[in-house]
C-alpha cells in the first residue's frame, strides 16, 4: 500500500476508534487544532507519564514545575521572539490562498527526489535480483539530471535562507515554475516575514490592557523560573528543570495531521552546567534520548540523528532525532546546546543577576543550557504510524490492529462475558473491581466474541479475557494476546501478576536504565 493511504488510513483511524477528533467537529474543524478523544487521551497521558518519569523519577538532579501559558511580555522580548520567531509567507493572488515559501521550495525538492525513487523502484523491478542500486544511481541519465537538478536547488534554497533573502526565495519559486495548488498559477506576492506569536490582551478596560503573547514553547517558563528553582530546592550544577505544557503558533501550512499544529504540546528539560562541559553533556543527551525513543521497540533503522549545520546564533550545537513516518523521516524531538544565551538575555532585560555561585572554585557563572524538546503529539503519531497494522489471517478473514507498546496502550485488558446471563457478567466485573486499581480495564458484552476481539484489536488493547460456564466452576478464564492472539486457560488470581508488569511504565523505565 503506498505509504499517502497508509497516513490516510491512521487519520480515518484515529477519528473511528476515538484517538483524535478535528477540533469543534461539529462546525467542521479548525484548522491544524485537533481534540483527543477517550483511548486517545490515555495514550498521551501514558506518553506523557513515560518522559516525566524518565525525566523526574531517573534522575536525582531533574526537578519538575508547571509555568503559566501567559508570560510577562518582556519575556519573548528578551528570548528574541517578538524580533525573530518569523517563517517567509507568499500569498497567491487568484486562490487567495497563504503558503509557506520555505515549504513550497522543499516541496520541490521532494518531487526531483521523489523522481529518482521512482526510476530506481521501477529498475528494481525490471531487474530483479541482479539489480545494483549504487550503480544505477550512479549512471543512469535520468537519475543524474533530476540529482543534479535537486542539488543545486537545495544549494541555492539553502543560501537563500541562511542570508534571510525573501527575494531570492521569491526568484526560486518563480524558476522553478511553481505553481499554486489551488488556482494552479504563478501569480505569487513578494515573500514577507510572518511572525508566529499569537496575540491576546490582558487586562478588562481599553486603558488598562496589554499585549501578551500565548507561548510558543514551554522552555521561557523554565528560564525565567531557573532562580526560584535552583534557590528553593538548593540545586547544584549540573542539574534539570523539566515542564511538559501546550504551546501555540500561528503555523502558515497547517497538514499533516497532528504533526504540525497551531495548539499543541511541548515535553521540555534545561539542563543547566557548567560552561566548557557543555558539549560533553549535549552528547550524552543525545544518547540518552535516543535511548528514551528505541526502548519502545520500534526498530534502530526508524530512528536518526540530523545534527545540524547552520545553528541559531545563541546554539552551539543542535540535533534532531528523526523518526520514520508514513511521509518520510521527520523531526520529533529537537536536542539544542543553547549556551548561556537565554540565562544571559534574562538576566539583561530583567535586571536580575541570573547566576549561580559554585561552591567548588568560589565563583559565579552564567551557566549553560542543554535542552531536549520533543512534541507530545509528533511523538503520539509516530507511536501511531508505527503501530497501526493491517494483517490477513488464516482462511482469508482480515484484522486491523494497533500494535501499541503495551505500557503506551490506553486499556490494558479488555473482559468480556462469553454470554450476558446466566452469572457470566457479574463473575466479569467481579474481575475488573480487583483489576482496575492496578491497571485500566474495561467491560465489553456487546457482539459475538469474535468482534469483540476485533474491536479491542484496533484500539491495542494488548490482553482480552473471557469469562465462560467454566469460570463460575474453576475459577479460571481464557486469556487472549493482541499480537499473536494465542489464547490460553489461567487462574483469575494469576491474572494481574501476568499483565500488569507488562503494561507497567516500569517496564518501558527498565529498559532504558
Ligand atoms: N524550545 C525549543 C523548541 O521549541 P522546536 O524545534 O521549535 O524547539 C520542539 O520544537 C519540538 O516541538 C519539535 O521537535 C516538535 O516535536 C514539536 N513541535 C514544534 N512545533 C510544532 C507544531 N506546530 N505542532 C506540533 N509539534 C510541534
């Protein structure tokens, strides 16, 4: 199936089975803000859970807060934000419609790629075993043109970008000939920068009002509280605040899902440190998370590390980890070696000193900042994309299931009554009052059993128990496993020493430890 309608099919999914909904559904959505729904909120609770307990719980020098959306305005001042947090716009003139420069151009660059691949897949083919990709990529003419063709593009977007010039992003747009989707013209406006704070007031009379911005990321919420934190719960360096919390930006392409959103959520650590030992920890976070993502087992070759080549000006070294999603390798999680810039900027336009005195060699210092930034909900459609699983089954039937790590599923046993009488039921919920205090359960008497397989099968629920004649007899029940869907007899005392340590967090913890 070609990846496009395997990304289609995990969005009608997600909507069907009550993980995501578009936002105000009933007045057809809004555009990038989406609502999870009943197993999608378990879903990113335990996400959640998974990273703070990562964070908090493994760590004796990670400390946690919880900062307000709405910050002291002089706050994005400070951080640049109000000056530089910008994406280059283009209008187009007959659609009406607003695009991202930066986007259209990679787009481009997509299709001379997306060209190459298909030459290559159809040689695949042709040539079955004796077929030598290097070579091929290597020599043949249509291959080397379209590459040569997307190099230099890249080269020249590239240095559009780095120098900030909305011209020569317009000149691109205009040779390479695109055009706008919509209207299918080149009929474009000149680039303009577009910042991509959302704006709101505070205060109840027009007098009396200010601007203040909705964050766009959670990390300002640590800086400015670095003093109250480090103070109060006597901190010494090295050590990390983390916060997980929403954040907001007015994105101009808003596609792809939950992957790019105008609300969303962020997972955030500062570590701070001494400087001159910054990169040293840069590298060991790197690994660290790493280690946080492959411990869900979603296979090493899914995973990458882009480092990056052209830094922010306060960076001094950055990363991303790049996850395989139905529409390629894409950010999840960003890791950045800020130095002492955001500390520094504070402490300038607060007039504060933002320092810390180290005890060791009887000095202040600024100190500098790792940070690890990953998005709830990049991190939620990856856990999707690579669970969701369409399987033919033995005499032909299919199944649709989503193959969760267990300890990420949002129900953990499914226990279903073989029948809704005769005493099935209440033996069933006997079941759930002495589970549900150690992991979610959930009741389901509705449809043949078979269904009610298939039904726990696509939310990836990973154990489904049934309760029969025999079980008001011999106390056991037949327990059945989402991935192979054997099923086997055991003990209704057995039950939670079988599932929870599996479904556990813990579990997840262990494995990266
Ligand atoms: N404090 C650093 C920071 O915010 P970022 O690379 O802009 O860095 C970090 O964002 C992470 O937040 C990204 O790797 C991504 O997972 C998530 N993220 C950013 N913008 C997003 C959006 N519009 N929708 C969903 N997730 C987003």
């Amino acid at each position: 199936m070609a990846q496009e309608d395997v990304f289609k099919k995990i969005v009608s999914h997600c909507k069907e089975y009550g993980f995501v909904f578009p936002s105000s559904d009933i007045y057809d959505g809004l555009g990038a803000v989406y609502d999870y729904g009943q197993n999608g909120v378990e879903l990113k609770n335990n996400i959640k859970q998974y990273w703070w307990q990562s964070m908090v719980l493994l760590h004796e020098n990670i400390v946690g807060i919880d900062a307000a959306i709405f910050m002291h305005p002089t706050t994005w001042k400070a951080s640049g934000h109000v000056d530089a947090f910008n994406d280059p716009l283009i209008d187009n003139r007959d659609s009406k419609k607003r695009y991202r420069a930066d986007v259209l151009i990679e787009d481009q660059i997509a299709k001379y790629e997306e060209k190459i691949n298909k030459e290559v897949a159809k040689a695949a083919k042709k040539f079955g075993d004796s077929f030598d990709e290097a070579k091929f990529r290597e020599t043949n003419p249509r291959v080397l043109e379209n590459q040569q063709k997307r190099d230099a593009l890249h080269q020249r977007y590239s240095d559009a970008m780095n120098a900030g010039d909305l011209e020569a992003l317009k000149q691109i747009i205009l040779d390479e000939e695109i055009v706008c989707p919509i209207s299918g013209t080149h009929n474009w406006t000149d680039v303009r920068q577009f910042n991509l704070m959302f704006k709101t007031e505070v205060g109840s009379t027009a007098e009396g009002t200010s601007t203040i911005y909705l964050r766009p990321e959670t990390a300002q919420g640590i800086f400015v509280n670095y003093l109250n934190v480090q103070k109060t719960g006597r901190m010494k360096l090295p050590f990390g605040i983390a916060q997980i919390g929403k954040a907001f930006r007015n994105e101009i392409v808003a596609r792809q899902f939950i992957f790019r959103m105008r609300e969303f959520e962020q997972m955030e650590m500062q570590f701070f440190v001494k400087p001159g030992t910054e990169l040293e920890w840069f590298e060991k976070w790197k690994q660290t998370r790493m280690g946080w993502h492959q411990a869900l087992g979603f296979g090493a070759e899914n995973y990458r590390f882009h480092d990056h080549e052209k830094l922010a000006h306060y960076a001094n070294a950055a990363s991303d980890v790049e996850f395989k999603m139905p529409f390629g390798f894409k950010e999840v999680e960003g890791i950045h070696s800020r130095t002492n810039f955001d500390l520094g900027q504070h402490a300038k336009y607060s007039g504060k000193k933002i320092e810390y005195f180290d005890p060791e060699t009887n000095e202040s210092y600024t100190p500098y900042v790792i940070e690890t930034s990953i998005g709830v909900d990049r991190m939620f459609l990856s856990v999707m994309s690579h669970s969701y699983c369409e399987e033919t089954l033995e005499g032909g039937e299919s199944r649709v299931v989503l193959k969760l790590p267990p300890a990420l599923a949002p129900v953990k046993l499914a226990v279903m009554p073989l029948v809704k009488k005769d005493g099935l039921p209440e033996k069933a919920h006997e079941i759930i009052r002495d589970l549900r205090f150690h992991f979610n359960c959930k009741y389901d008497e509705k449809d043949s059993i078979g269904k009610r397989y298939r039904r726990q099968d696509a939310v990836g629920t990973p154990f489904c128990v049934t309760v029969d004649y025999d079980s008001l007899k011999d106390n056991t029940v037949t327990l059945r496993y989402r991935d192979t869907m054997e099923q086997k007899r055991v003990r209704i005392e057995e039950l939670r020493t079988l599932i929870e340590d599996e479904v556990s967090i813990t579990s997840l913890l262990k494995k990266i430890m």
